[in-house]
C-alpha cells in the first residue's frame, strides 16, 4: 500500500486551516500531521512532523508565509511547499517561487484540484505549468528589471539543452519541444532531467525562473501556441 502524503497546513485563520484539514482528510491518500497558525508554528511543525508538502499561507503573523518557507525549504531533506494566497497574484509569490516553492494555490480553489494540486506536489512536479508560470514572472520581471551587468551567469549547456531550456521557458509540454525540435518525447525527457541538474534547480518551474534571471528568455517573447 501507498504511504499517504504527509501535509502540513499553516494559516492563520482558523476557519481555513479546518477547511483545508477536511478536504485533506476526507480525499484518502492524505495525511494532515500537523496545523499552524504562524509562520513560527509552521517552521517548528515541519521540523518536528517532516511533512511531504506544507501549504503555507502568505501573510501570517510573527513570521510570514515567505520567510517560514525560506526556512522550511532549507531544511534536509527539504518538503515541498505550496504558498496560499487570497489573491492569484500576490506580490510575494515571485520571491516564494525563487526561494523553491513549487507552486501557489488561491484560497478558493475548488476541493478537487486542491487535492489534485497536493498530489501533483508531492510527486515530485511543479504545481504551476510552465505557461502560468512565464506569465506571473514576466509580471515581476517587467516591473523590476535588473540593471545592466546584473542577470545572473547560465550554466554551460550544449546547443541542445539550450534549445531545450528556452522552449520549457515558453510554456511547451515535453510532447510539444519533442514535435518542434524534432526528437523523441524520451530524448526531450533525458535534457529537461540533465537541465535540472546543471541549473541546480528542483523543477520545471525554476528553469522557468532560471530563463529569465539569466537572459535566456526576455518578457514579451513568443509565447507558446
């Protein structure tokens, strides 16, 4: 049998820490551990439960949602976490997104794809595509660009991988870079695996970040069909 995935919840209004326990709870496959109601709590009960996945909110009191997950991504091994937010563009999200969050959901999410989005998580994916993603950084991007000198240094690929990289970057599925690059979906799968490893990033998400921190891919560029 399958180990539940195990969840910790952080926010500080009551109301939606026992929401989310009672979808988590009543979907099967899901194991809440622990609940906080402060970004202290959240750090102490991923250090003491050493959940899969910790859904934090933004704001929260003592400790915010973004510093808690700074923290919580630090440790070792590190859960994945998702940020939660009132709003679907939340001006932390970008930094959450840089310091190794794999996603954000909105509070109102419908129940489903809340479960759907633990799930998606805990498995190892970004819960963002690529395409969501380069819209929300481009937003970020656009307001506070880098000074000259300042976007940081790519990592050595070959003319494949970086074929590969700028078409993650505009939002292409695995299937969609192996019919435009003319390759096999695997042989799309081995560079995305070897991409990671180089950008020392976790997820097709932070490639996506990665592509526009080091220049790869500018705001306003073509974006995927």
């Amino acid at each position: 049998m399958t180990a539940p995935v195990r969840v910790v919840i952080a926010d500080d209004e009551p109301l939606i820490r026992a929401g989310l326990q009672a979808i988590f709870e009543g979907a099967g496959g899901i194991e809440v551990v622990a609940v906080a109601a402060t970004g202290e709590e959240a750090v102490a009960a991923s250090r003491r439960h050493r959940p899969d996945v910790v859904l934090a909110d933004i704001q929260m009191p003592r400790l915010d949602g973004l510093d808690a997950a700074r923290q919580i991504l630090a440790m070792t091994p590190a859960p994945k976490v998702i940020m939660l937010t009132t709003f679907d563009l939340d001006e932390y999200l970008y930094q959450a997104m840089r310091a190794g969050a794999s996603g954000f959901l909105v509070k109102d999410t419908p129940r489903d794809q809340l479960v759907a989005a633990v799930r998606t998580v805990a498995a190892g994916d970004a819960l963002l595509s690529s395409s969501v993603a380069r819209r929300l950084i481009e937003r970020f991007v656009q307001a506070a660009p880098a000074a000259p000198g300042q976007t940081a240094a790519r990592p050595s690929l070959s003319p494949r991988e970086t074929d590969v990289w700028q078409a993650l970057a505009r939002g292409l599925s695995n299937a969609e870079i192996a019919a435009e690059l003319f390759v096999s979906e695997a042989t799309v799968k081995t560079h995305v695996a070897r991409i990671l490893a180089k950008l020392q990033v976790r997820d097709r998400l932070q490639a996506v970040i990665a592509a526009y921190e080091t220049g790869l891919i500018q705001p306003g560029s073509r974006p995927a069909s």
